[in-house]
C-alpha cells in the first residue's frame, strides 16, 4: 500500500502540486478512481500540511443511482472527519439549453461546483489516471487535434484562476483497484461507464484493449508521448503578436491577417488553433476542420464567413477575423428622443456600451476659438438642431451634409469607405433628426450643425465607453 502513496507523493512533489497550507477541494464522486485518491490525499495531509475538502456532485442523470453515490460519498468524507459539500444540478436541462452533450454539460457543472467550493485560492484535484490520458490523447487524435491537444491532460493546470491538479495521472488503474482492495475499502460503480454509445467509452472499452493487444505497453507509451508534447504548445509565438486589441470605437479583439499570412502553414494553424481556444466558450467540438476553414478564410475577402460550434461565426473584415455570435449579425434597430432642454439643465443616458451626456447653455464671445475638437466631445448650435432630435441606430437612406454646397454623403457609403466592419455598423449611435445625421457618435459631424460667431445656444454632448 505505501508504494502507490509513495509514488503520488513523489508525483505531486516532483509538479508542484501542493504547498504548505493549502486547501485542497477534491471531486468526490464515490467511483473507485477518487475514492482511492480520496484515502492518498487523507493519508498525505499532515505529511504535506494541506486542509483537505470534497465536493460531490449529483448531475441529474442517473436517478437513484446518482443520489445513493452522493450519499455514499458524503458518508465517506464524514467517516474520516473531512468537510464535504454535496451539489445537486441539472446537467440534461443544460445539455438542452445549450445544445451540449450530456457528458460536456455534466464536466462544465461538475467543475463549476469545483470552484466554488474553492473559493478564491483553493486548490481544484481529480482523479484523472494514466488510462484516462491515453482515452483522452485518443479521442483528440481522432478528432484531428494539433501538437497541444496532443500534449493530453496536465499535471498542473490553471482553471478559471484556481490550480487544476492530476496527482494519480501517471498512475495506472490496475494500481488503483490493487491499492483499494488491499485497504478493503468499498466504492461505487458507474453503469454509465459501460456504455459504448458513448465515444470516450468505446474507446476505453473497445480500443485501447485491442491496442495492449498488440503492445502491452500501449497505454504507457500513449501517455509519453503526450508528455513529450507538452513543450510544443509553449514553444510556439504568443497569440498577442497578432491580435488587435479591443479599441475606443468598439472593435473586439481580432486577428491581423497580414500579419498571419506571413506565417508557415504549421504556425498560421497553430495560431487559428490559439485564438479559437481563447475566444470560443468550450473547445470540446472544436476540431481540425474547423482550423482549415479559417485558414481559408484568411485568404477570402471582407464579409465572408463560417460557422463553429456553440453557436459562434468567423467573420472577416477588412484585414481582421474576429469571431462573434450568430445572434449579433442582426441589426439592432433602437432609438431614444432627445427632450427639449432649458438652459443649463443637463440630461443623460446610459446605453450598452456608451454613457451618453448632454447640456445646454448659452454661448460666450469666447467658444469659438476654444470649442473642442475631440471624438468625444463635440459642440453643436442648438437652435439648429434641436427639432425632432434623437440617438438611434441606423436606417436606410440616412446621410448628412458633407460642405458649402449641401452636398449629402450616405451614411452606407461612409462606413464602406472608412472600412467599419458589417457587424460594428448596427450598433454605431447617430445623433439624427430624421434621416438628416448631425453626428456618427466618436467619429464624424456634418457640416454646418456646429457653432459660429452667430450661435446663441450652445448644446455640449460628450459620450464616454462603459464597457
């Protein structure tokens, strides 16, 4: 029994994975996998001077079965005096609203319970064990992972700001089930497990004993493979060499195409590989093809578009992919009036992403040499603009007055020309009186709307971000 405790010792020494006088949150699920991790981690608390907690979580799935494995883990953390929470949640009604598999749904709820049994430095262990890693390397490999999908499970890894620790990672489960008959220690069994419907199942069940068939080892040297892939993934250039920050006038972080194109194939799709796992909201249906199709969209032209899971789109834009949801190609048709204000009274409004302010005051002899010439802040006549005033979005035919001669450009045209993405048009704010626009809010005025010598009332607008 001391051989398995020595070697996870060594194993959690050797990675870092606990110091002196953490808190340690374990999943316990009542299987024999964090049962046996359970009684290492107890039997290695004073040694390592570490508080020990549990969380159990009944997903909703399996009825009975699910309550009675709480109830048994709960019985067992009480047994040897340690804290227990158990979590009850609904991982089907997520799995609907969501349009997730039944397994992600019940891993994103799972982990959620995690870290907030964690609070703000706990640390977050599971029972991952070396077949584990070999199922996982698998199943990435057939979905057409690159290097860093390959690379498997870490030992140490970071999880929404909490450290995420595999202690029996290099440990095979023939080990495990050895160590826990020897401790006569009870567990339960997942019915759920047997099912082969299931692909990560059918890989356990199916595949890999037919792999230790042809080399016993076969498991062993899956998971060294993935530990010698591990540096590749940190290897490559950072992400932040080809991103365009979000900016003042709205633009969300993106990828500069140029910059990528001039970039081998196998570096391009490392960084597509990248930017997906930093934008997108889970990466479990996330695959190779999906790496291609943006690949070509680097070369594809401005508008152009594909589909990923979870209901996000790729986009291109004028030298920049973005990814967004499907939901925000829709223009967003919204309007507020601006009231009629008496001198020195001050009106405001806040909207998504602007705080919006407003006063009137009378003119001084002094304003026009001192107006403002900031995108933020701009002075306007209010005599000649103050009839039918109002912030809105925008519609078809609005244009505004470009000169002298009252020439009118299209609003349309103005965005085409100034290259403001498809996507950032429909919620751009105009200040208009019907389809004559006074302002495109952080960007340009018309003429003739300002302040002169002959101005008597001065309407002060100034806009800041709040997102």
């Amino acid at each position: 029994m001391s051989d398995l405790k020595d070697q996870m010792k060594q194993f959690i020494k050797d990675n870092n994975m606990i110091r002196q006088r953490d808190t340690v949150v374990l999943g316990l699920s009542g299987g024999g996998d964090s049962v046996c991790l359970f009684l290492l981690l107890k039997d290695l608390q004073e040694e390592l001077s570490f508080r020990l907690k549990t969380v159990t979580v009944d997903h909703g799935i399996r009825g009975e079965d699910g309550r009675r494995d709480a109830k048994f883990a709960e019985a067992l953390s009480i047994q040897y005096n340690v804290p227990c929470r158990t979590v009850t949640v609904d991982a089907p009604a997520l799995a609907r609203e969501k349009n997730l598999s039944l397994e992600e749904a019940a891993r994103i709820l799972r982990y959620e319970a995690l870290q907030q049994a964690a609070g703000k430095d706990g640390v977050i262990a599971v029972a991952h064990h070396a077949m584990d890693q070999a199922e996982t390397v698998l199943y990435r490999l057939i979905r057409g992972s690159g290097p860093k999908g390959l690379s498997g499970m870490q030992p140490v890894s970071q999880m929404e700001g909490h450290r995420l620790i595999r202690p029996l990672l290099s440990t095979m489960p023939q080990e495990i089930y050895a160590y826990l008959k020897e401790r006569q220690q009870a567990y339960c069994s997942d019915v759920t497990n047997e099912d082969v419907s299931y692909a990560r199942n059918r890989i356990r069940k199916n595949v890999l004993p037919e792999l230790e068939q042809i080399n016993p080892k076969a498991v062993l040297h899956i998971c060294q493979a993935a530990q010698k892939l591990r540096g590749v993934g940190d290897a490559r250039r950072s992400i932040d060499d080809y991103l365009i920050k979000k900016d003042e006038g709205g633009m969300e972080s993106a990828l500069y195409i140029p910059a990528i194109l001039k970039e081998e194939e196998h570096v391009r799709r490392q960084i597509l590989f990248a930017y997906l796992e930093k934008e997108m909201p889970h990466m479990r249906d996330v695959t190779a093809k999906h790496v291609e199709l943006l690949e070509e969209l680097l070369t594809a032209g401005t508008g152009k578009q594909v589909n990923l899971p979870y209901g996000m789109q790729a986009v291109v834009a004028y030298e920049k992919l973005f990814l967004q949801k499907e939901e925000d190609k829709t223009a967003k048709d919204w309007e507020l009036q601006v009231p009629l204000l008496e001198e020195g009274e001050l009106w405001s409004v806040s909207t998504n992403h602007w705080e919006i302010r407003m006063k009137r005051r009378a003119a001084k002899p002094e304003d026009t040499r001192v107006f403002p010439r900031k995108n933020y802040t701009k002075w306007f006549d209010y005599d000649k603009i103050k009839n039918g005033l109002s912030l809105r979005t925008r519609r078809n035919g609005d244009s505004f007055v470009i000169d002298e001669g009252s020439h009118r450009r299209k609003i349309k045209d103005y965005f085409i020309d100034e290259k403001i993405p498809r996507h950032e048009r429909d919620e751009i704010l105009l200040l208009a009186s019907g389809d004559n626009v006074y302002w495109i809010l952080g960007r340009r005025t018309a003429f003739g709307c300002g302040i002169d010598t002959k101005t008597k009332e001065i309407l002060e607008i100034s806009i800041h971000r709040n997102d």
